[in-house]
C-alpha cells in the first residue's frame, strides 16, 4: 500500500485519453459495504479501446475513469450490515449496475438493459478495480473457492461466453423444441458441433465452455498452426481452422474449407472477434435453423460491404437467427465460477495458459503495448 490514506490506482483522463499511474485517496466503508484488497487484474480490449477508439466515461464529478473491470480480490474489511463474507473470503466482482428503471434491470438482469443507462465499473460511470484496493455492496461479489485462486480471474470473461451460449440454447430449445414431447433438452442435443471465430480469451473461453456442455468445438482464426492458440483448441480436442489458409482478398473459400478440413454445418456459430466480414460469410457453414451469437464490437475501421442478398436469402431460407449477446449478469458469474471449477480439474493447463502475460501494476504502460501476435490474456498483480 501507498502512504496511510491513499492508494495507487491505474485511469485515464477524460481529456486526451491518457493514462497514468494516480494517487487517490483511500475510500472508506459504510455498513453494507466491504473493502477489497484488489489482487489480480485483467486487462481486454474494452480497456484497450477506451484508450483508442472510445469516449472516456468517468463518475459524475470527476476528471478521470479508473480502470479495470475483471478482478480478483481479497476481502479485507466488512461493514456490520455485511453478513455474506468475512475478512480473507477471495471475490471476484461483476461489471455492470442498473438503471433502476427499467423491468430488466429491477429484476437481476442488468445485462439487458432497456434504457442504456446502466453503469459499469471501469467502463461507463463508475471507477473500476484497478487500485490497491475497491469497495462493493455484497450483492456484486461472487465468492470463490481457494482451489480457483489460479483462475478465479478469468471468470468476467469466462461468463460472457456463457450468457452467450445459454442465450443462444434458450433461443434453440424454445422455437425448435418448446412443443415437442420432450422440451426438456441437454445444450448438447441442441448444439452437437459449435463454430467459434477468434481464439482471443473470450473465443478460447467459449471454446472451453462448449465442452464443459458437451459440444464438439470449431475454432477459426486467422493465426498460423503451431502457435498457443491452436495448440490450445488441439489439445481440447477441437479443431483449428487458420482463416488465412482460405482466403482470397477480402473472400473466404468456403468450399474449399469443407473440402480440406472436416467443418461440415455446425448448429451454432458464436463470433468473439471484431471482424463482421468473416461472421457474416461464415454463416454460410451454419446448419437450417442455426444461430448465430455475435460478441465482438466490429473496429471502426473494419466495416466492410457485403453480398446484402445472399446474405438475407440464406437467413430467410434457412431459418437462421442472429443475436448480438453483450455482458453479463450474478448468475452468469455463478455458472462460470461452476464451469471452471470443473474445467481446471482435466484442463488446469490449458486455462493456465490462457494468460500468457502477468505483469506488476506499475509495469501497467508495457502491459497496454504487449503485441497483440504474442498475446491472450494480460494480468496486472497488486500484491
């Protein structure tokens, strides 16, 4: 810790998007708060974009955004409403806070927001983790299990994946068995083959969360074979498609693909890349009556044209759905807390070496500039 009262924090400035180290003062607790000593950090591409592409959203009154908004910490300090946890529980913290306003937000599921006047630690209104330490109400911690202290700060990714996958399975169940004789159905007999498009830390996170429910995983990139990635998706037994290998200018080779890999149709695509171009075409392997979950924001200058009719003709003939899919809500974070529990007891490897780059905090300058070729997941430690 910094002098008595004030702690070091990581945020960037509202104007000119810069970001520093800052000193800030040590906040203090009410009765149904508790303070936390932050011990890891994730860093992603929101957090990346923010100092690029996006517009700085500080709390009202402020100047500056205090980053982070996937973290590991230890409880160190309880108000005396507080009867959840106890000094030395390990949380893992969710992102997004309601607007209050809206039926969504009132009843648990502030990831669908209907106003867009949420807030979300880190991101939009609200300082994030990035400090020494950070206060929370009860209700926003997850807590964790000892066992998971390794990967406990994966799980802010990890339930994005899984609000993705079981959106896109209630979707399925629903229109394609809801009337059936047996409505009651397994994610596995809904999806036996899933698409995944990026092998970044979400798309490996899915990857690996396909399999905790069953499903025989696809996973495309644009990264060559022998790499981190592709070992990764062949040792979970998946299999890796290299984009680049099927590309002609701005055109995949769909035939081809089929032809030199084993991808027939898959019954669920979801897209954890920012490039709409390969989605969109990709569609094209998707079985009759298949989904499509997208979850990567495209960049800005990633807009490309697209056969608009072809596209609309094989949606409508094929009974496609394609739904956009963002955050995540408590019970997201639940399941994915379950879901690795399970996964690190035969992949502990594999998750392990999703971050590929752990790093103290005041190296946080040369965490934001680790190319993107060498990395997966970044973490920043505070002890």
């Amino acid at each position: 810790m910094s002098a008595e009262g004030i702690m070091k924090s990581i945020a960037a400035k509202k104007q000119g998007r810069a970001v520093s180290l800052i000193h800030v003062d040590l906040p203090h607790i009410k009765n149904d708060e508790i303070m936390i000593s932050t011990l890891e950090t994730g860093l992603c591409s929101t957090d990346r974009e923010l100092l690029t592409d996006g517009v700085i959203s500080p709390p009202e009154g402020s100047e500056f955004l205090i980053l982070g908004h996937e973290a590991l910490g230890k409880v160190v300090e309880v108000g005396s409403g507080v009867s959840s946890f106890r000094a030395g529980d390990l949380v893992v913290p969710t992102v997004r806070r309601g607007c209050g306003r809206c039926d969504f937000c009132n009843n648990g599921r502030s990831d669908m927001c209907s106003t867009g006047n949420y807030k979300e630690r880190g991101i939009q209104g609200l300082h994030g983790f990035m400090s020494e330490r950070f206060i929370e109400n009860e209700t926003n911690l997850i807590k964790m299990p000892d066992s998971m202290r390794r990967h406990a700060v994966l799980l802010e990714p990890m339930s994005v994946a899984i609000k993705a996958i079981e959106e896109a399975f209630m979707i399925q169940k629903t229109r394609l068995y809801g009337h059936s004789d047996r409505p009651s159905r397994e994610v596995f007999e809904v999806f036996r083959n899933a698409l995944i498009i990026g092998a970044g830390p979400i798309g490996l996170l899915t990857s690996l969360a396909m399999l905790y429910y069953k499903v025989n995983i696809f996973c495309a990139d644009i990264v060559e074979h022998g790499g981190t990635k592709s070992t990764i998706i062949e040792e979970l037994g998946g299999h890796y498609i290299n984009l680049k290998e099927y590309q002609k200018g701005s055109e995949i080779d769909l035939q081809r693909i089929r032809n030199k890999t084993i991808l027939g149709e898959v019954d669920c695509i979801i897209d954890a890349s920012s490039h709409p171009l390969t989605c969109l075409q990709l569609i094209d392997v998707l079985t009759p009556n298949g989904v499509v979950a997208i979850l990567g924001l495209p960049h800005k200058n990633g807009i490309q044209k697209v056969k608009t009719s072809e596209l609309m003709s094989s949606l409508v003939l094929k009974n496609h759905i394609v739904m956009g899919s963002v955050n995540s809500n408590k019970r997201h974070f639940e399941k994915a807390r379950d879901c690795i529990e399970v996964l690190q007891k035969q992949y502990y490897n594999v998750l392990s070496r999703i971050v590929t780059h752990s790093l103290p905090f005041s190296d946080y300058r040369q965490a934001l500039e680790i190319d993107e070729r060498d990395r997966i997941k970044v973490v920043l430690t505070w002890e």
